[in-house]
C-alpha cells in the first residue's frame, strides 16, 4: 500500500513539472525506478533535475525497501517492562 501511494504521489509530482511528457511514460519511469527494473522509454535525460531526483529517491527506496526505511526512521525502542535477574555466581 505503501509503495502503491508513494509511485503516485510520484507520477503526481512528475507531472506537474515536466507537462510535455504523457503521463503513461511518466508512469513507466516511476515504476521502473521503485521496482528498479531498468526499463525505460528514453524520457529520463528529458526530465527536470526536480523530476530525475525523484527518481533518484525511487530508485534507493525501492532497493532497501520501504519497511527497511520505515524501521530506520521509527525512532528509539521502547524499554521493555521487564528485568532479567543479575546474579554472580561463584564456581570453585
């Protein structure tokens, strides 16, 4: 579901600034670029600096994965509400 919304918030943003290309295309290279697939229609050169760090973005997210990312940012751990009893025991 993740994945799903941040390929069309992409294909979203892509559009808005680079309106000379078609929204199919767009949509390959934004797909290509999470599934990091390497497939491309040769509009990527074409592609605003603002668009092609978009796909750069893509591109790294989809390699580590999005739960990988999402794991990262989650922030420090809860203490866990139990103690493991310390004892020194004396041998020989």
């Amino acid at each position: 579901m993740l994945a799903l919304v941040l390929c069309c918030v992409s294909v979203i943003a892509i559009s808005f600034t680079d309106r000379q290309h078609s929204p199919v295309a767009i949509f390959l290279e934004v797909c290509s670029a999470f599934g990091t697939v390497g497939l491309s229609t040769g509009i990527t050169p074409d592609l605003s600096p603002f668009a092609q760090c978009i796909l750069m973005v893509l591109m790294f997210l989809g390699r580590i994965g999005l739960t990988s990312v999402l794991n990262l940012m989650g922030g420090n751990k809860k203490s866990p509400l139990y103690r493991y009893p310390v004892e020194r025991i004396m041998t020989g």
